[in-house]
C-alpha cells in the first residue's frame, strides 16, 4: 500500500462523519482520490431520494483526500456542486477527486461522482489553501 494512501486512511479515520455516513476511502494518490457509499435509507432525504448534503459530503472526502495527499494541510476556501442525477437506497456512489492546478498557495479539484451505470450524478470544484 502506497504512503499516501496509508495517510489518507490515517485521516479519514479522523473523519468522523464520513465514518458515520459509511464512506470508503479505496484510492489516493498525489492529486487523486477515489471513494464510495452505499446508499442506505437514512442517506435519503423527505421525497425519498439521496440527500444532496450525502452527496456533497461523498464529494468533500474525495475532495480532502486529494488536497492533502501532497503533505501539507489543505483546506478548502470554496466548493461548488451541481446535483444531476437522483439516487435511492440500494444504489452505490463512486466519487474521484482530480487535481486541475496546483500551487505553494492553493490547489483547484474537480470532483465527479457517478452512480454504479457509470452515469453522473453531480460534478464539483473546489479550492484548498494550501498551510506552510
């Protein structure tokens, strides 16, 4: 197993909610990550269909893995999600977080999660602060 991704386990281990949620941490590289989620019933929201804070929380662990998977803490300044594609119970997300640009100051993430037809359910970015 690669240090980054021992690192990235380290963290999420640290992650309370993405443990309470059910999120797994399966792959980090330096500027990637991938994770996934079954989606259970208390995942849904009051019409029945995955809650979209399940959803951008998938994509925020993707998102943290890969930022941080360089050494220094990485925060984020901002996320932007659009939600394309509704989900119910039984259904597994698939999030991957990939790198667009890196800097000694920030870093830009492109996040997609798709459902398990490969079909995307919602595409982010975001942007970390990069601490010395």
């Amino acid at each position: 197993m690669n240090a980054e991704l021992e690192a990235g386990k380290r963290r999420m281990q640290n992650d309370a909610l993405a443990r309470h949620l059910g999120i797994r941490l399966t792959e980090v590289k330096p500027g990637y990550a991938r994770a996934f989620l079954e989606v259970k019933p208390e995942h849904l929201n009051g019409v029945g269909v995955t809650h979209g804070g399940t959803i951008f929380s998938l994509a925020d662990v993707v998102f943290a893995a890969a930022s941080n998977s360089h050494g220094p803490v990485a925060l984020a300044l901002n996320v932007h999600i659009s939600f394309l594609k509704a989900t119910t119970a039984g259904e597994t997300l698939t999030a991957v977080a990939r790198e667009e640009n890196l800097t000694t100051k920030t870093g830009l993430y492109r996040m997609e999660v798709k459902d398990s037809k490969e079909e995307l359910v919602a595409v982010a970015e975001g942007m970390v602060y990069r601490k010395k």
